[in-house]
C-alpha cells in the first residue's frame, strides 16, 4: 500500500507526526512464529477479550492479505471453515478449511464468497472480519472516506450473510462519519464496541468495530 510514509535505511518509518520502527517488537515476534504480519496480534486481543470465534464458524476475512488473520482464523478452528479475500495475493499455507479469492469485495458476489451453488439459498457466515485499509494519500479527510466505503460494504455483506446471532470485526480509521458507521452497526447488532489492541501503533488513526449478536433481519 502507498502512503506509509518515507522509508529510511534504519528501517524506522516517519508517518506525518509519528515516527516508528517498522521492525518492532511485534513484527520480530510474527515473524519468530511463522505469522505473516504482525497485526495478528491485534485479532488474538480482540478474540480474548470479545470472544469472536469459536471452533465451528463460518468465517469471511475481507482483506486478508498477505494472511496473518485468516492464520489465525486457520488454527483456531477445528470444524468450522474460512474464505479470505484480496485484492493482493495471499501466500501464506494454510488448511483445506480455508479458501482464498483475489478480487474487490465491492465486486464479488455473496454467493461466490460464501460458496453458495446457484439457486441454493446462502450458506451465512458466523462471522465478518474485515482489516481492510485503502490506500492512504495523507489527507485525513480523504482517507478517513476511504475506510469508511470499505466498513460499509463489510456491513452490507455482514447484514446479507450473517447468521443471527453473527459477529463482526472490521478495521476504521477514526473520526470522520465513524459515529454515523457505529449507528449503522446498531440497527444490525445487539451489542457495539469499539476496541484500540495494543499492538496498534503509535499514531494510527486504526481502530476497530467489534459487533455481537446479530440481529434476526426484519421480516
Ligand atoms: C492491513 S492489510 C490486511 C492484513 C491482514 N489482516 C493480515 O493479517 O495479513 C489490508 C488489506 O486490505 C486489502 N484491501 C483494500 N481494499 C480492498 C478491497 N476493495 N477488496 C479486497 N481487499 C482490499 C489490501 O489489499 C490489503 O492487503
């Protein structure tokens, strides 16, 4: 992704007023244990404390690349099955419990990512992550728009495809119409927090929308 700031020969990354080591401890630790980012450390906290997934989900993990979620998603596992999808390859191994798209989650179809046969009525995800991010161009405003779009469409495939009872996990950058997007999250499920895991860096503007207990839709 673009707008991560100038990269220095001392590996440390200067990101408009934060300047941080891209080689931190974190990233040393993902790679130590075979993880491709260290941002699975950001979904282990949040299914510690919100309890998100559990051995026999269904489970959709929009913007997966280049993998430590759906990693993640792969071990804890035992029965349920994952489908992750990117605009950017996915190289890491995982099970044959998971598949994995390279597309636009604006452009793929519910039935292709839930794997539904045609005329069969949808196979509903237990739950929803989504970590995707846009490109950044520096300009707050703008890039808060940007990852606004790509949380609304994670709700509208979460409010389509979600069993009742579903969670939802989806990255935000803060501020913006964010409480218009909470208000949203509201209308769909029972209970909506918003978690900052402390591997989140210094500076970001990243935070995250946990939903529980989706909603039986409206008749
Ligand atoms: C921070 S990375 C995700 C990291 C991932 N959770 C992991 O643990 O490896 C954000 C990803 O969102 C993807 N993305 C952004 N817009 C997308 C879109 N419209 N459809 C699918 N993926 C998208 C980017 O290509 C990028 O790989």
């Amino acid at each position: 992704m673009s707008g991560r700031g100038p990269r220095r020969p001392d590996g440390f990354i200067q990101k408009s007023n934060a300047r941080y080591d891209r080689h931190d401890a974190l990233y040393r630790k993902a790679k130590k244990e075979g993880f491709a980012a260290r941002s699975v450390y950001k979904l282990e906290e949040i299914d510690r404390e919100c309890k998100l997934l559990r051995p026999r989900d269904r489970v959709l993990d929009l913007g997966c690349a280049p993998g430590s979620w759906l990693q993640y998603v792969d071990q804890k596992l035992t029965h349920g099955a994952a489908v992750g999808i990117d605009l950017l390859p996915t190289r890491v191994a995982l099970s044959g419990k998971v598949r994995v798209l390279q597309g636009d989650a604006f452009e793929t179809s519910l039935q292709e990512l839930t794997g539904t046969p045609a005329g069969e009525p949808l196979r509903l995800f237990d739950v929803v992550l989504s970590d995707m991010a846009p490109n950044t161009t520096g300009i707050r405003t703008v890039d808060q728009a940007r990852s606004l779009a790509l949380c609304e469409r994670a709700l509208e495939v979460a409010e389509r495809a979600l069993a009742p009872g579903g969670r939802m996990c989806v990255k935000i950058f803060e501020g913006g119409d964010m409480k218009q997007f909470l208000d949203a999250c509201k209308q769909v499920f029972r209970t909506v927090k918003v978690k900052r895991p402390k591997g989140t860096r210094a500076g970001s503007v990243e935070t995250y929308v946990i939903a529980l207990d989706r909603l039986p839709p409206a008749p």
